[in-house]
C-alpha cells in the first residue's frame, strides 16, 4: 500500500499538471527538473513528493 498526498500536494501537483500536460513525462528526473523550474520555493521533500505524484498523474492519463 502507498502513502496518502496530503490536500497540499494534491493541490499543487494537480495544478502544474493541468496548467502544462505536455511538458511532463513519464520520467521522474525530467518531471523534477519541470517542477523545479514551475514552482517558486518549496522543501526538498516537498519538491519531490509533488514530483511523484505528477508522474503518477501522467502514467495514469496515458491509461
């Protein structure tokens, strides 16, 4: 079983997704680099915890 995203991360990963589908990928380490670029500050952790989501997102509208 995974974790459960908090509303915050949800927020904003959902956010970043809608705002720009094409820019992101199904690779982890590309999406950080997109995510890094659209936010203006965040923790590390946050960074990448939004990160992941983002690409769950994507893999799942590929489906």
């Amino acid at each position: 079983m995974g974790r459960i995203k908090t509303i915050f991360i949800k927020r904003v990963g959902r956010e970043l997704f809608e705002a720009n589908p094409e820019a992101f990928s199904n690779d982890y380490a590309a999406n950080k680099k997109v995510v890094k670029s659209m936010t203006v500050s965040s923790s590390r952790k946050n960074l990448n915890v939004v990160t992941g989501y983002v690409t769950s997102l994507k893999k799942q509208k590929r489906l």
